[in-house]
C-alpha cells in the first residue's frame, strides 16, 4: 500500500541535495571548527558559510546568527537569555495562550522564578487579541514572545504590527518570535518584521533534525544558558553540528529559491482539503483562520464530532496516511489542546481534532485518496462509539 505523508508541520523528509550538502561534513572535513590547523579551517569554512546564507535569508548580519540543536533550545535561549539579562530592568514577560510548549513551558518556568506572565489570549481563529497586547505591555515589561504561525491551526499572527504596537508602548522591551512553522513560505526579513530574535528549526523546511539557529539582534542583552567552551561568540557553548548546519543553510536557500512553487502547491492541495472535507462528512468544522491568505500554506485543521482524534490517526495509519491530532507533542496524551481550548472550542469537539500538513512530495491523487477513505473511517468509528449506541435508547 503506497504510504501518504501528511504531517509536514511535525517533521519533513531530508532533501536528497541537502543530504549531498552534509556528507562531505559527515566524512571529510571532520576537525573540530575551532581548532587552529588546516582540518579544522575547512569545518569553519562550512560553518561560516552557512551562517552567512541564513543570514542573508533572515536579512541580518553572520553575527547576529546562533546556531543551536533545535527549536527547543532556540526558544529556551531566546526567553531565558533575556528575562536573566534584564531582569534587573524588569520582570514582566508577554507570550500568548496558543504558544508551542518549548516557549509556554519555560514561561511558566520562569513565572515560579519570580517573573511575572501575562498569557495574551486569541480568537476563535487563534489570533491574537492586540487590543490585549497594547494593555498587557508596560514600562517594566522586557520581552514579548509571540509566534509567527500556530503549528496546530496555521493561523498567520499580525508580527509586524505587534512589534510596532509593542515598541510603541515600551520602545526598550524585546520582541521575540517562533518563526519555525513560517519558513519557506512567509517573509522572514528580521528587518521588515522588526523582531529582535527569531527562531528557526531546520527539520521543518526539509533539513536535518536536531539543529536550529536563533537570530539575535546586535547589542541584544542575552545571558547564555549552556556553558562552557567559547563558541557562538560566547553565547552558546559546545562543539558546532556542523554537518547539521551545512544542511540547514542548504534547506532554507532552497526553501527561498523554490517558494512560489513550493507555496503553489501546498495550497492547492490545502484548500482541496479545507473546504472538501467538510461537504463529505457532517459533522466537521475548520479550525483556524477560513481565509486562505491567513493561514499557512501548508496546514489544514479540523475538529470532527463524535470520534476521538487517536482513533481517527490509528484507523488512517492502517489505511497508510499519517496524520496528527495537533501537535506532536499533544498526541499520545489525553489532554485535549491548550491551542484549541484558548480558542474557545468545547472540549468535547477539541477531542476529535486533526491536521492533516502537506508537502513538497504529496499529490493531488494523494489529497482525492485521503478524502475518500477519511469520511468512511470517521462513520465506521463512530458507528463503534458507546456513546452513538447508547443514542437511540435514550430518545
Ligand atoms: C511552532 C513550533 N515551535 C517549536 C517547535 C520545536 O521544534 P523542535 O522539537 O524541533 O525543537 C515546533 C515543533 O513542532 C513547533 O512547531
């Protein structure tokens, strides 16, 4: 049975050209980039150069770029670092409710530090009130965190205008931003957008796993939270992966260079999704934004009466597509989506939730497979649930 991939906003597959990119990484050039002698010079060639390539992509300079293992430590460096530089400026942080927990955990995290959070809440389509936002910042606010593309939902958060309504109330608070579930498809001009730093996860644009990079805007104040050796100009310590750096410069170049076609594809094979499913199934409602232009090219979400999320993922598995119920951190947990339940769907409706998230290598005649089989899937669970049997007897 040919297996149907549809859950790119957890992880994509390696590019083959970015793979071509690491080996000589991962064979030859295998000194440690900060040594001195000619096998470490050309590992720090292959580093520099990356760094150069993501930040003529992110339109910064090579410095203001760290390289670290992920998302996660990107998102931890950028609230950490800060709110432990500045605290003695301030100790008011803003982040929003819908957040991915490697920025809501260490919020709270911190809030038992003494910090003090305010959760901005969202809409019914997951954007963020700004109204809250221009209330919430004050003059002892320092850093504001709110993500560029929800990873459950796809809604597309207003960045610009809130760096401008954050700065405009405190011009010396920072602006932090998750970009990981933007890249390849929307601007990631630091510049335009006005962010201080952004972080960026190279698994999610068809690079290696395990490696990310935070963009830190120079004079930034930032205390490292992983000590030891020198590297990264001092601001976070350990030997570079610099294979999976290699990679991930060559992942977002050809991200940038392939965009309009890539981003062409993901919404034809999106919206086929959005606004067909719906007409098949009763019962299923959109969740995030319902304009195209709003959401992420490559996300589509729903919730779908009567059936348990889990249920609905095992029973496609056996039908060969991978799904996911939200994030892949959610799934495997009962826990109904801290996403969905700050935008206001009832929790009995946030448990059957599921996103289907496509990519480069998915096709149409996959989308018209995935639209046949998943409404039969839906009726046959729910036509196993307790709770439909026990209907009729009621009434
Ligand atoms: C919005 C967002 N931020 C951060 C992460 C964390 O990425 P990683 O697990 O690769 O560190 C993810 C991964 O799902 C994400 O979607």
């Amino acid at each position: 049975m040919e297996r149907i991939y549809l859950d790119h906003a957890a992880t994509t597959p390696l590019d083959p050209r970015v793979l071509d990119a690491m080996m000589p990484y991962l064979s030859r050039c295998w000194g440690n980039p900060s040594s001195v002698y000619m096998e470490a010079q050309e590992a720090r060639r292959g580093l520099e150069e990356a760094r150069r390539t993501v930040a003529r992509i992110l339109g910064c300079r090579p410095q203001e770029i760290i390289f670290t293992s992920g998302a996660t430590e990107a998102n931890n460096l950028a609230l950490r670092g800060v709110a432990y530089a500045m605290a003695a400026r301030g100790r008011h942080i803003v982040t929003t409710a819908i957040e991915h927990h490697s920025v809501l955990h260490v919020a709270e995290r911190l809030e038992k530090e003494g910090f003090r959070v305010t959760y901005l809440p969202v809409d019914g389509e997951g954007f963020v009130e700004l109204g809250a936002l221009e209330e919430a910042v004050g003059p002892d606010t320092i850093l504001v965190s709110i993500m560029y593309v929800n990873n459950e939902v796809g809604t597309i958060e207003p960045i610009a205008q809130a760096v401008q309504i954050v700065k405009g109330r405190n011009p010396k608070a920072l602006f932090h931003t998750d970009a990981v579930q933007a890249v390849g498809i929307l601007e990631l001009d630091v510049g335009r957008l006005g962010v201080d730093l952004l972080t960026i996860g190279a698994h999610k644009f068809y690079g290696p796993k395990g490696v990310g990079a935070l963009y830190i805007r120079s004079r930034t104040p930032l205390l490292p939270q992983q000590l030891g050796g020198a590297q990264e100009r001092n601001r976070r310590a350990g030997t570079e992966n610099v294979a999976g750096i290699v990679g991930m410069a060559k992942a977002l170049e050809l991200a940038y260079e392939e965009r309009d076609l890539r981003v062409a594809h993901y919404r034809a094979l999106r919206d086929r999704l959005l606004w067909e499913l719906p007409q098949r199934l009763a019962g299923v409602y959109i969740t995030g934004p319902k304009d195209p232009d709003r959401r992420i090219a490559h996300i589509a979400s729903f919730c779908i009466e009567g059936v348990e999320g889990e249920g609905v993922l095992m029973a496609l598995d056996l039908e060969g597509i991978a799904a996911s119920s939200g994030s892949a951190c959610t799934s495997g947990s009962l826990e109904p989506s801290h996403v969905l339940r700050a935008m206001g769907v009832p929790e009995t409706l946030a448990r059957g939730s599921l996103r289907l998230s496509v990519g480069r290598e998915n096709t149409m005649e996959q989308i018209e497979r995935v639209l046949a089989v998943l409404p039969q899937v839906v009726e046959r669970l729910r036509s196993l649930s307790p709770l439909r049997r026990a209907a009729p007897r009621e009434r």
